[in-house]
C-alpha cells in the first residue's frame, strides 16, 4: 500500500494546490449511513476485476473490501484522491483490507497516467463532486484501453419537485457535503461521449432525498476511436 507522489504525480502538469480540502466531512463520511442497498451496488462496480484498474476518487477507501472480494488473481489496483484527509483514511482502509494499492494524490482531471493504461475505471459517487465533470470524462476516456470498462454509480439531478428542490438546496449541499452537486446530469454526459459505448445503465432504489435518484452503469470506450 502507497500514498506516494511518483514523479509522474509531480509533473507541472499534475501539479494542484490542495483546496479539496475538508476535514470534517473526511471526519464524518465513514460515520455517515450508508443504505445497505448500496452494498450491492458497490459489488457490481468491483464484480470480476482484473488487470489494472483504477478508482477515482476513492474517499476513505468504501470500495476497498468489495475490490478484495470481487478480484481475480491478476489485479493491479490503483486509486487518486485529492483531500489529504480522506486520502489518509484510505490509506488506512487498504492496510485493514489487506489490498495493495497504489494512491495517489491527484484530481480526476488530471490523471498523472499515460493514455490507455487502464483495463477498468471505477467512479463511486464521484461526478457529483468532481470540479470539472466534463475536464474529469476526457481524462477516463484517454487513460482507459480501447475496450476497457468505465463503471460507475452516481447520483444525478431529478426531475419535478424534487428537481426545485435540489436546486434550492444545491448552495447549502455543497458547503457541507464535500463540494458534491445534487442537480448534475451526469448519466446524459457519460452516454453522450462519442468514445464511450453504453453497456448497461439502471437506475438504483437505494437513496434518499436530495441525493436521488442513483444510476449506475457500465460504457466502453469503443475500439476505434480517436482521441482528439
Ligand atoms: C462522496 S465522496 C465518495 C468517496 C468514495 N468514492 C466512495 O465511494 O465512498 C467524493 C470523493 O471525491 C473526491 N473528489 C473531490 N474532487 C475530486 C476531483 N477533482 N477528482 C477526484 N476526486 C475528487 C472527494 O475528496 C471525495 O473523497
């Protein structure tokens, strides 16, 4: 297990200063309840992993013990997270789950990976606060193999009232969860990427208003795509 700063996290390039910085949601999040229906959501993102995949956003290591559990033999794991005091958490969460994993610290939109490095990239409630969603897709599309899998579990914004009702509470959301975004039209995003196929995409019943509804899904980068 590794909280390192490879040269390649080092680069001007990958360079950020350190304002996803909250200690008290990193304090709060594994004493937050998580439905447990998200358990086996959390499931299908790690189901059958192998080769080298990557998380994004990896918080205080939630995923960590499902990633032991749906391994196979030939997995490389990788994670990025910007808040040092999640990142902290996580580095803990690894060594209690016995997964060796390789953290580091950078941001979704600007992975310190070269192009298609990655058979697998996970994204566990993460869209929601990235600061670039849009900057954060290119970089997934760019390090994932042509055919490798982009999985994902999100909440996004809803329709109705309770779409007015996220967007009045967006302000005060996000100043106390993190940075994250409830009214994101995340899934329309993912499917209108032209380098990424859909291969399965389901809303989820396992939350509650304001983060609500949650989708979950699986694209590939096509095989014949170019990136520009
Ligand atoms: C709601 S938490 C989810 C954590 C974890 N993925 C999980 O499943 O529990 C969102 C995470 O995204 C991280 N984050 C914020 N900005 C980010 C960025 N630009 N790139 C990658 N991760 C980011 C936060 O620090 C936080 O750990």
């Amino acid at each position: 297990m590794s909280d390192s700063s490879p040269d390649s996290a080092t680069r001007p390039e990958h360079r950020h200063d350190h304002d996803v910085d909250h200690p008290f949601f990193a304090a709060c999040y594994d004493h937050l309840p998580e439905p447990e229906a998200f358990e086996a959501q959390r499931t299908y993102l790690a189901r059958d992993l192998s080769g080298r995949a990557l998380e994004l956003g990896c918080g205080t290591g939630h995923m960590f013990p499902y990633v032991v559990e749906g391994a196979s033999g030939d997995l490389e794991y990788h994670a990025i997270e910007p808040d040092p005091h999640m990142r902290k958490r996580a580095v803990e969460a690894a060594r209690d789950s016995g997964l060796a994993v390789d953290l580091r610290d950078a941001r979704a939109e600007s992975l310190p990976y070269p192009d298609d490095s990655f058979d697998v990239v996970l994204a566990g409630v993460v869209f929601c606060t990235v600061q670039d969603p849009d900057a954060a897709l290119e970089e997934v599309v760019r390090v994932l193999k042509p055919g490798g899998e982009f999985r994902f579990l999100e909440h996004v914004g809803a329709d109705g009232w309770r779409g007015t009702g996220q967007k009045l509470l967006d302000p005060v959301w996000k100043r106390v969860a993190g940075g994250c975004h409830l009214t994101r039209d995340t899934v329309a995003r993912f499917v209108g990427h032209e380098a990424l196929a859909v291969e399965e995409i389901d809303r989820v019943d396992v939350s509650v208003f304001p983060a609500t509804p949650v989708v979950r899904g699986t694209l590939r980068r096509r095989e014949n795509d170019v990136l520009g």
